[in-house]
C-alpha cells in the first residue's frame, strides 16, 4: 500500500508544524483510497485543544465541519496528522492507546531534527498493532509506480 | 426507518437509540465517539435515551487525539 502526497500538501503540514513549534499541531487528511495506492488530495489544519507540547487532541464542533467539506469536496476523510517537536516519527504508547479508528491512517510528522523533519504514515490495529505505510512524496501530482 | 448517516440514506427497522445504532455500526467504543443529531452535538450520557427518528440526520467520529 502506497500513500502518494502532493509536495504542496506535506509543505502546508511542515509550515504548520513549524508555525505551532513547540506545540503539537494537527489535522485531518483527505484524498481518495485506490486498492494499492492511497493518494491525498487536501490536509486540513486543525486546533490542537491542549495545546501542548506532548498530546493533542481535536475539538470535534471542528471536525464535524471539516468531514462535511471534506465530502462536498467528494473525498474520503483518510485520516489524520500531528507533529511530534521532539520525538521521532512514530506512534507513541499514547498514540497507540487513543487510535480508536482502525481505519484511519495516521501521520506523524517529526521535528526532532528541526533541519531534517520526516513524515511517516502508519496504521494502527487493535490500539497496538502498527503497520508503516510506504509514503511517496511528488512534485505537482506527478507519479511514477 | 431512513437516515442520513455520516452523508448516506441508510435504512433500518423499527427505531433505534444513538447507542443502538453505533453498536450497529460496529463502534465498540462509544465513549471515544461523537455523535451530531441534525446539527447538534450530543452529550454522550444521552446516546442511550436519545432516540434517531426517520428523516433524521447523524453524524458520527471518532476522538481524534494522541501524545508524543
């Protein structure tokens, strides 16, 4: 299974990531699931209510109207995003305990090293059992299997 | 009875609690869903008194959140 990301998209993640630094930031995913490849069509910012440096969570009056924009717009809502400013870009214990969608895919994109940030994708079973996606990352759609 | 759940007309016997109907629905864990009930968000103590009634509309999602 292949996420494809526009470069457009990941960099409206990173710019939020670095705009809420040393906060958590997050948001919701869009796109269309094929049966190999998965490919984002929009990323929606979203208010981080602890507002925190180590947890976040979603206001659901908020996400609400962001799935309702998201189906107008005829995509899936995939899943969702958060920074980790200083950890690495996997699931933490708490990650793992709060994924409650085992559908969703969820997207981590790490600050750690503030020069090199890395996005990785994964999906989360049973609230502990986590799969790594393969993330493509392209330039204006672009797309080669 | 047909709703409009999460943008789908889906159709069910008889009437149904939110409760009822998110376990139809394969949610396991209620008390990490939201429920929206024709616009308005519903206090989960109320999932299993509210009842859906046909022509209404239902949105459901999960809490979204986590640590680093």
């Amino acid at each position: 299974m292949i996420v494809k990301l526009d470069q457009r998209l990941y960099e409206k993640m990173l710019a939020q990531a670095k705009e809420e630094f040393p906060n958590e930031c997050c948001g919701l995913v869009a796109g269309e699931s094929g049966e190999d490849i998965i490919e984002v069509k929009e990323v929606f910012p979203m208010t981080n209510l602890d507002a925190s440096a180590e947890h976040f969570s979603m206001d659901p009056k908020e996400q609400f109207a962001v799935v309702k924009e998201i189906r107008c717009l005829g995509y899936d809502l995939l899943g969702n995003y958060h920074s980790h400013p200083f950890t690495p870009s996997r699931p933490s214990y708490e990650d793992k305990r709060l994924a409650y969608d085992e559908g969703a895919i969820y997207f981590i994109l790490s600050l750690k090293k503030r020069d090199e940030p890395v996005l990785n994708a994964f999906k989360i079973k049973g609230r502990s059992e986590v799969t790594k996606l393969e993330v493509k990352i392209v330039e204006g759609g672009e797309f080669n299997e | 009875m047909k709703i409009t759940l999460n943008g789908n007309v889906v159709e069910f016997e008889g009437g149904l609690t939110v409760a009822e109907l998110l376990k139809k629905e394969d949610v396991d864990m209620p008390d990490m869903v939201s429920v929206e009930l024709n616009g308005e968000i519903l206090d989960r103590d109320s999932f299993g008194d509210q009842l859906v009634k046909d022509g209404d509309t239902v949105e459901f999602l999960y809490f979204m959140g986590g640590g680093c």
